[in-house]
C-alpha cells in the first residue's frame, strides 16, 4: 500500500471514531451556587454537579466533609456544612474529586464509571475505554486539627510555672514550655521542639497586656 492510500485509510478510520473523542472540549463543572449565611454553608446546587458528574451523592458528600473537615448534612438538593468555608475552597476540592473520580486521563471525558478488581477502584471510560486505577491522595488526617508542629504559632496564656522557672502553657492536650515568660503572659509563640505531648516555643509577639 503506498502512503496515499494509508492516508485515506487513517480518514476512514478517523471517521468511524464516536464524535466525541474527536471533539474534546473541555469538560466543566456546573458552577457552584453556594452561599454563607453565618456560620453555616450552604452548597445550593450540590445535586446538580453530582448529576452532571454521575456520581453517587452521598459519595461526593462524604468526601468533601472529610477533606474540608466539617460536618455536613444533604438536605433535598442541598448540602448544608456546619461552617464557615469559602466558596473557593469546596469548588478546590469539588474540582479534586472530579479528576480522581470522574475524569479519564486519557480522554479527558466525564463520561466514566468505576470498576472493582480485586481490592483496586478502576476508573472505566465509556467514551475511549481507557482505565485507570483510582489513586486517592493522602487526605489530610482529621487529627491534624489537634497536632502541633514544628514552626506553628499559636496564641497561648501562660498559666504556670516549670520547675526550671520556663513559663508553662496548656494548649490542646500540649503542655508548651516558653523559656522567659511569667504566669498571666498572654503571647504568640512559635513550636521550636516537640516530643510527645510536651513542646518548646519562643514568643514571637507578646500581647499587650492593660
Ligand atoms: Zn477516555
């Protein structure tokens, strides 16, 4: 076969492709209707986005209140979070779940489903049957709300004294030793050292204390 005749075939062949692996437009999220209303959130349209994507609603929703941290209920076609949380953050991790869970990497289509093999979540595409494992990023650990770490500053009042006279301070289930200060300092200090529940910090700011 000489080149022209290839070249036709691969025509023929583009062709008989379904139009839209051809088309490739990017695939978007409804955008999210979501107000605050003191300190709860409500994600207005949350069942239209899991309609748009597919996907179990009770899926997304359990994955979105571990990632943002926060309780939440589905309340009709809503979503209500018992917090505070910017629009920008829930559309982040909206738009994380869709590329884990929704998105061929191939294709680049919503048009997907999961498997199971074995203990493996298989994403499958419909449009270009490509398939991928689901890989699930370490969400944050929700006992990181209560852990320190070196170099985090945190708000503290001094209320006692070490037996080497360092100004002591409860935080969490911490006890903070802060080298210089007195019984009654109020002060931002910064996690210098920790080992188990005991840590070192030096005050950054000291309150003004009237
Ligand atoms: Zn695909």
């Amino acid at each position: 076969m000489d080149a022209n005749d290839y070249l036709a075939m691969l025509d023929r062949a583009k062709e008989q492709l379904p139009e839209n692996i051809e088309t490739h437009d990017r695939f978007e999220l409804p955008e999210l209707d979501i107000i605050q209303e003191g300190k709860i959130t409500i994600f207005k349209n949350f069942i239209d986005v899991t309609d748009k994507i597919r996907r179990d609603p009770q899926h997304l929703l359990q994955y979105l209140l571990k990632e943002l941290g926060t309780p939440g209920t589905l309340e009709g076609r809503r979503v209500v979070f018992k917090a505070k949380i910017s629009t920008n953050h829930i559309d982040e991790k909206v738009r994380d779940y869709t590329e884990t869970y929704v998105i061929c990497s191939e294709c680049g289509r919503p048009d997907t489903h999961i498997d199971k093999e074995d203990r493996t979540f298989i994403l499958v595409c419909e449009a270009c049957g490509a398939r991928r494992p689901i890989m699930i990023r370490k969400a944050a650990r929700p006992e990181d709300a209560n852990t320190l770490h070196v170099g985090d500053v945190v708000d503290v009042t001094i209320n006692d004294v070490g037996k080497k006279g360092d100004g002591v301070a409860k935080y969490m289930d911490y006890l903070i030793v802060v080298p210089g200060t007195t019984r009654g300092t109020r002060a931002n200090v910064k996690i210098t050292n920790i080992s188990a529940k005991t840590a070192f910090a030096q005050v950054t700011t000291e309150a003004v204390n009237h």
